[in-house]
C-alpha cells in the first residue's frame, strides 16, 4: 500500500512538472513578443528591449524557466504585469470563491446524479427510467453558460428572488450564499446529467451480479440492498467519472465566473487576458492544470480505498 | 408446512415450471435433481418469492397455511431468512467482495432482528462455529477473496442460517466446489438440518450428493416432475427412462480400466431444449430412448411406482 | 439489416437542420448578417424578420445561419485535425507496440490535464483570440482521446488470425495497419468523432462566449448569448434562439453518436 502511493506520487509529480513545461513553453517559445502585446505596435524598439529587460525575457528560456517553477515550488509566481503585484497574493485572494464554487457544484452534481442514476437503475425499463434517460440526453447537450443565462432570466429578470450576478464579498454570509446558488445550480445540471447516466448503468451492470440475489434472499429492502450493496459495487465507474468532471467542473467555473460576474480566479484569468499579463495567465493556468491532476491522482488513491481486492495487490 | 400444488411458472418465453407438486414437513431433508434447464432452479426461487418479474405464478404455494402464489414482494421479504432461506451455486459470487464476511453475517441479524452489533457479532461467531469455519473470529473481519471456496460457502450457510429459517434451500451449493470439499458442505447441510430440525430442499445435478444429503427425491425435466420416491429406491430402481438416463450419466470412477477414456457424462444424447421449443406433451420426447408417437402430443399422467410416482405412458395401463 | 435505430434518425435530422442552415447561409440569407438597420432594433418577428432583429437591428435568422457555418466549421477543422492526428498516433502506437507505445500513451495522458478552455486560454493569451485558435485548442484535446480509441481498437485486431498470418507472410507493419488494421478501427474512430463533434460545438460556443473564438463582426451561437446576456432585461428571447441552436445541434451529434454506436456494437443495444 505504502509503495503504491509512493509510485503514484512520483508519476504524479512527474506528470506536474511535465505539465509546467508545457505551460511554460506555450506562453514563452512560440513565436510573438510579448513586450510587443504589452506595448502595441506603436512602442519603440528601445521601450520594448527595456522591458524585455526587466520582465527577464533576454536571458535564456531554460534559464527562465527554472527560476519560474523554482519560484513557484515557493509560492512565488512573479510580479503580474498589470496589477503590480505578486501574482501568489492575487490568487490567494481569488481561490476561495472559486474552490467554493467547484466544491458546491461537485456536491450538488454528486447529490443530484446518485439518486437520479439509482432511481432509473431501480426502475429500469419503467417510464422513470426513460424519463431519465430523456432527460439526461438533453441536459448533457445543454451549454452550462447558457442554462446559466436562462436561470438568470427566471429567477433574477422575471422573479426577482436572486441576484442576477456580482458577490458581495465573504463578509456577508447570506447574501454571498444566495449568490452563489444560481451559478452552482448552472455548474452541477449539466455534469449531472452525464454522471446520472454513468451511475445509472454502473449500478445495473452491479444489479446482475449473484450477491444482490443472496442480499434479496435475506429479506433486506430494496433501498438497502440499493445503497448499501448496489451502490458500493457500482463506485468504480462512478468514481472515473467524478475525477473527470472535477476537471469540468473546475475550467466550468472558469465560465461560470464570468457569466455571474464572480470576482474568483475564472475572472482573473480573463482580466489577464484583456491585459496582456501573460505571467499571471501562466500561473493560472499552471494552477488549474495542476488541479485537473490531482483529481485523477486522487481518483486513482480512491480505487484502492473502495476495493480491498485492489488493496491486496497494490501492496 | 411448505405446500406447492400444481405450481406452474410462466416465463415469456415459455413454461418453466408445469403443475409441480412439492410437500416439505419440518426436518425434511428433499432432492431436486435434474440437468440445467430443467426448471431445479426455478423452483428454488419459486419457493422464495424471487421469480423473475416477468413470470406469472400459477396453481398454489402455501407457507406455514398462508397462501402465497399472489403474495406481495413486502409479504415475502418478512418471510425470507426468517421462515425460508437460500445458498446459491457460486460462493464466491454469491458473496459482495467490498465487505467483511462478517458484516454481510451480521446485516440480517442487525436490519432484521435488531440486534446491536455486539450482540450480531456474538451470533456471528457462534454461527461461524456451528458451520465449522477454522479460528472463527479472523474469518469474520476477512473478505470473500480471502476465504477458499468451501470456507466462502460455510460463509454463505451461517449468512442463510441467520435468522434461524425453518426451510433451506441449496441451489448447486456444490457444483462450485472439488469433490472432497463437496461432501463436506453435503455432510454439514445434513447435521445442520437435524440439529436444527430445519427442512432442506437439496437441488442439484450431483445424483451422489442428493443421495448423501437427503431422504426424499424429485427429478424435473423441462419444467415437469417426472419421477418422485424415496431416495434409494427411486435411484436402485428408477422408473422414468429419463431418472434412468441420469442414473447412467453418473460419472463413476471405480470400474474404470487405467488408461480408459473417463466415461461421457451425457448418456442421455442432446440437452434439455429452449422453453419455447419443449413438446407440448411429454417434455422428455424428442430425447427419449423409448419414445412412443403419442408421447409428443399426449402429457402423461403421474402413475404410483413401487416407491413413488412417475409420469410416462410406458407405465400407464394396458401399455406394453 | 433491420431498421436503422431511432436516435439515429432523429439525430441525423437534427444535424442535416444544422448542417442545411450552414450550407444555405454560404450563398443566401435573408439579410447580409451583418448589415445594421438601427431604426429597425428590436423587431418582433414577422414575415421579413422571421425571429426579429437585434439590438442594432440585425436579422437574426441570418446571424444564426452564418452561425451554424461557423460552429460547424470549427467543429469539422477541430475533429477533423485532432482526430486524425490522433488516429495516426493510436495506429503507429499500437503497430510499433513496446516503449514506443507506452511513451505514446503517457505523452496523451499529459493531454488531458489540459481541458480545451484551459489551452484555448494559453493560445489565446500567447497569440490573441480568433476562432482559428479555438479550432486549434478544441483539435489538441481531441488528439489524445482519439490516440486511445484508435489504439483500443487496432490492438484488438493484431492479434486476430489474419493479421497474424499477414506477419508471418513477412508483411511490413505499415501495409499491414492500411490493409486490415484501418479497416477495423474505423467504425470506433466514426462513432466517436461524431460524439466530439457534440462536444466541439459545445466548446466552441463556450469560447466564443467569452470571446475567446469568433470575433466580431463574425457571428457565432457562443458571442451572441454573450451579447444577448446584456439584454436580457430587454429583449430575453434573444438569448432564447442561440441557446436552442447549440442544443438542437449538440443533440444531434450526440443522438447521432449514440446510435451509431448501436450500430457498430449490436451487444451493448440491451443495456445501457
């Protein structure tokens, strides 16, 4: 066990730092000037070879690229171009509303998809099952940004109940909860609809199996026998599906941020943009990527957890 | 205490089970033995309530003088385990692999009886014992695939034996298993049912293993009790040509000269036919070595046996 | 062969919809989709203006025509790219087989760290933002899943009997992969470049969104629901039409996928 985790954290580590370099040879080998992007075309030669100077940008690349990810092994990212200040403090700033944001809606995702997918496995080839099945269909071609826009019409344009955008900061609990519910709502619809279809067929593939007729043969309830011996023998699937729509649920904030205004790092990473900061673009998405890799790798630890028979082997 | 009257199973794609009549006493130790196909299983899950969804249960089936052909699936469920219990074929399946054995021995006792864990995992143990599991206590905390086969089916019978049934049923509770582990299994589910005084519906292909475990026999074919008697007799001295076929199918080891090919298992040519294609009569014909033209069309009539009863125009009056 | 399945005629519909507007709008729309006529915002449908006319007084009809050709076109570059680079990779992997494929593999692996926003925002950041690089970053991720379904597939059929007998006759592994390997991997490679192609349409408008694909005056589904979101205390149907265009579309693909796949593998009809 101890050694399949160490395995895992290494090729976890590796594939993080394989990752920066990609990153980092993106934004900084291919062709272009960023000095040129950041001063237009107007700018003298002289002004841009001066802030290539200061950004760094006349030393050699793998020179700048060690001292990038030895910064930020450190938590230092450099200086942002546009906001003048460290990009770590701006991020710090940012991450709790956006961690807040993914972790709702993979809750909301996981609450909604489970007893969706269970329901349609229990009544399987019943007019619930189909219902589901519709539904999902449609829900999986609905664009997240777009649900988002019609919930803003419904409950914000036309009922008025919740703010059709914007946080008013952490300082007031309530108000910044109301306005996260309608972007959670936006975030976790969509990505249920494709784990409610996953979970649906993970539990009919487990239903087959002889043990559920030994459970049935001791006289337990259906919903027991459901969640208790279903469920658990189902996860395996599920738990694939979930490390991965961590990932989409992560680059949706990224939208969803900015369909409600939501000052978190999907935001930042746009003003970025606008602005032409490419350090603080690089670090954000260094961040996010970093994130995506380690769901898989903790999806990866989950497996072991569910399974004894993997437990044994992995040791 | 357990009545089946003409008790018919229709699946859609046929008949699975035709007008069988089962009678179990308490302590009675029965054998339903036939070739797969032949319905042993589908009797077994009749006598549980757990006929697929799309079967239509008719003539009766009576539990302790409660009728329960119609009964719901609530009505059953408060039965199984409690009053009738099952063990399957496949122990290792048969088992959910993410939990302790002790666990799953304990869910019954703590969902249905109530039980708090220090009190299930008491029953637990004790159970473990009287199915003869080595150092009880560590089989408890292990999982299924750590257990060998013929500890994973002890497993399974201290699971069916939980909340003290009246009735078991062992469907193939061998099949699974090598054959010095077999009679094993086969020598504990007759201790258990007299200690116990608990019936035991023993349904198999093993001739040998129903002999061993019980007193009374049913052979099925297609969905039809052909032959029914006391063990012995019916096996010494079978009647039905199909009993006969099955007898003959029996692998014996000993009269085998060294080196001689091992004897084919099937002496009765072919395998029991899809539900949909059975003979509208004698499910047997198409198969049977002393088939007559009638056979086909015309159902047999159960006729009294020296020991029992068997359904077959050879036995029929003024027949040759 | 009996009928073909039900999701895959109503998805074929659906996607010949789109693909008929795309198509269409390359020689007519009933207005130049660009063309302003201020006086004329706002316009409630009627015979001229089929769904109205926007905030500038442009038909809308027309910007969803012009649109579907641009979605489906990013779609058809990004597969069409992506998939067959990744195809290629899949099928070198699986013929060359050892170290070379497990490199492969661990280089795709690597890809999908990268969902299509973040790269698309990479690219975007690097290069500014056009559709082009939309398609661009839409086709990168679609190399690593098309990687893995070409090589599941083709591995599948190396080891069945005639390729087996083709290497024993001393065929090179090239000839070998175009004569029997492409043939039988093909029919996975269908099923799921039609189901990215659904997804590449969701991408696309979810970049155009945030202006991250189609640039003005270019209209695409994603750009205008981002201008729509503006108005919507104004005029909400407007955010209604570019919405039901990317579903309908998405649908489609996806439907169509869905029974293709039906097709492809009869087995997994009963269940799923």
């Amino acid at each position: 066990m101890l050694l399949f985790l160490l395995r895992r954290t290494v090729g976890f580590l590796a594939t993080l730092l394989a990752i920066s370099v990609i990153v980092f040879a993106v934004m900084n080998l291919l062709p272009g000037d960023p000095a040129l992007t950041v001063l237009g075309i107007d700018s003298t030669e002289d002004a841009r070879a001066a802030l290539r100077a200061q950004m760094g940008l006349d030393r050699p690349a793998a020179e700048r690229f060690l001292a990038w990810i030895g910064g930020a092994l450190v938590g230092d990212f450099g200086t942002s171009w546009s906001f003048g200040v460290p990009v770590a403090g701006l991020i710090a700033e940012r991450l709790p509303l956006t961690l807040s944001l993914a972790a709702s809606g993979m809750v909301v995702t996981l609450v909604v998809a489970l007893a969706l997918g269970m329901a349609a496995a229990a009544n399987h080839r019943r007019p619930g099952d189909w219902a589901m099945m519709l539904l999902s269909q449609l829900g999986i071609a609905v664009p997240a940004f777009w649900l988002a826009i019609l919930l803003v019409l419904l409950f914000a344009v036309t009922l008025r109940w919740l703010p059709p955008g914007g946080f008013p900061g952490w300082g007031e609990p309530a108000a910044a909860a109301s306005s996260l519910i309608l972007p959670t709502i936006s975030l976790a619809l969509v990505q249920s609809a494709v784990l409610a279809r996953v979970t649906r067929s993970a539990a009919l593939e487990a239903m087959r199996l002889d043990f559920v007729r030994t459970a049935r043969a001791t006289g337990l309830s259906p919903a027991r026998i459901l969640w208790r011996h279903v469920l658990p023998n189902a996860l395996a699937p599920i738990v694939t599906i979930v490390g991965m729509q961590f990932a989409g649920v992560v680059t949706g904030a990224i939208v969803i941020e900015n369909v409600f205004y939501l000052p978190g790092l999907g935001r930042l990473i746009f003003q970025s943009i606008a602005n032409r900061d490419l350090i603080t673009v690089q670090a954000l998405v260094l961040m996010f990527a970093a994130i995506v890799v380690a769901a898989n790798f903790l999806v990866d630890v989950a497996y072991v957890l569910i399974d004894p028979r993997l437990k044994a082997r992995a040791t | 205490m357990l009545q089946a009257t003409s008790l018919s199973v229709r699946l859609p794609a046929g008949e699975a089970l035709r007008g069988v009549d089962l009678s179990l006493a308490p302590g009675e130790r029965v054998g339903v033995v036939g070739e797969s196909g032949s319905g042993k299983s589908m009797l077994g899950l009749a006598l549980m309530g757990m006929t697929p969804a799309s079967a239509r249960l008719s003539g009766r089936l009576t539990l302790d003088g409660r009728d329960m052909t119609r009964a719901r699936e609530r009505d059953w469920r408060a039965l199984r385990a409690r009053r009738i219990a099952m063990i399957f074929q496949e122990p290792m399946a048969a088992l959910n692999p993410l939990r302790r054995v002790g666990t799953t021995v304990m869910e019954p006792l703590r969902v249905r009886l109530g039980l708090t864990r220090a009190e299930a995992g008491a029953r637990a143990l004790a159970l473990f014992n009287e199915v003869g599991l080595p150092d009880p206590a560590d089989r408890l905390r292990q999982y299924p695939h750590e257990l060998s086969g013929g500890q994973r089916q002890r497993a399974l019978i201290a699971l069916a034996l939980a909340c003290d049934p009246a009735i078991l049923v062992a469907d193939e509770p061998t099949t699974a298993l090598d054959a010095e582990v077999a009679a094993r299994i086969v020598d504990l589910l007759v201790r258990l049912s007299r200690d116990r005084g608990m019936a035991l519906v023993f349904i198999s292909h093993d001739l040998a293993a129903v002999a061993r475990a019980t007193e009374r026999l049913v052979v099925l074919y297609g969905g039809d009790v052909v032959e029914r008697g006391e063990v012995g007799a019916v096996l010494a001295d079978p009647r039905h040509p199909y009993t006969r076929g099955l007898i003959a199918a029996r692998p014996r080891p000993a009269p085998r000269a060294p080196g001689a090919p091992r004897p084919r298992l099937a002496a009765i040519p072919g395998s029991v036919p899809p539900l949909a294609d059975l003979p509208a009569g004698c499910r047997f014909a198409g198969r049977c070595p002393v088939e007559r033209p009638e056979c086909a069309a015309r159902r047999p009539a159960p006729r009294p046996t020296p020991h029992g009863l068997a359904a077959c125009h050879l036995l029929e009056e003024g027949a040759p | 062969m009996s009928r073909p399945p039900a999701n895959l005629l109503l998805g074929g519909a659906l996607v010949a919809l789109a693909a008929l507007a795309a198509l269409v709008s390359l020689v007519w729309t009933p207005f130049p989709h660009a063309a302003l006529d201020v006086a004329n915002k706002f316009a409630p449908p009627s015979a001229e203006h089929w769904l109205g006319t926007d905030q500038l007084g442009r038909d809308l009809v027309s910007q969803l025509m012009v649109g579907a050709a641009n979605s489906l076109a990013v779609a058809l570059a990004a597969v069409a790219l992506g998939g067959g680079l990744g195809t290629a990779l899949g099928l070198a992997a699986s013929a060359m087989g050892g170290w070379v494929e497990d490199l492969a593999m661990r280089i795709c692996d690597l890809g999908f760290a990268f969902p299509a926003l973040l790269f698309a925002i990479m690219l975007a950041a690097a290069f500014g933002p056009s559709l082009a690089n939309a398609a661009l970053a839409i086709a990168f991720i679609n190399v690593p899943v098309f990687a893995r379904v070409a090589r599941g597939a083709a591995n599948q059929v190396w080891v069945r009997e005639f390729v087996l007998a083709g290497r024993a006759a001393g065929r090179s592994r090239l000839a070998l992969t175009l004569d029997h390997i492409v043939p039988n991997v093909a029919a996975a490679v269908i099923v799921q470049a039609t189901i990215e192609f659904a997804v590449a349409i969701l991408a696309e408008a979810a970049l155009s969104y945030l202006g991250l694909g189609a640039q003005p005056p270019s209209p695409s589904w994603g750009r205008m629901l981002a201008e729509a979101q503006t108005l919507l205390w104004i005029e909400p149907m407007l955010a209604i039409w570019p919405g039901l265009a990317i579903v309908v579309t998405v649908l489609g693909f996806g439907l169509m996928g869905d029974g293709l796949r039906d097709l492809a593998d009869p087995r997994l009809v009963r269940e799923r």
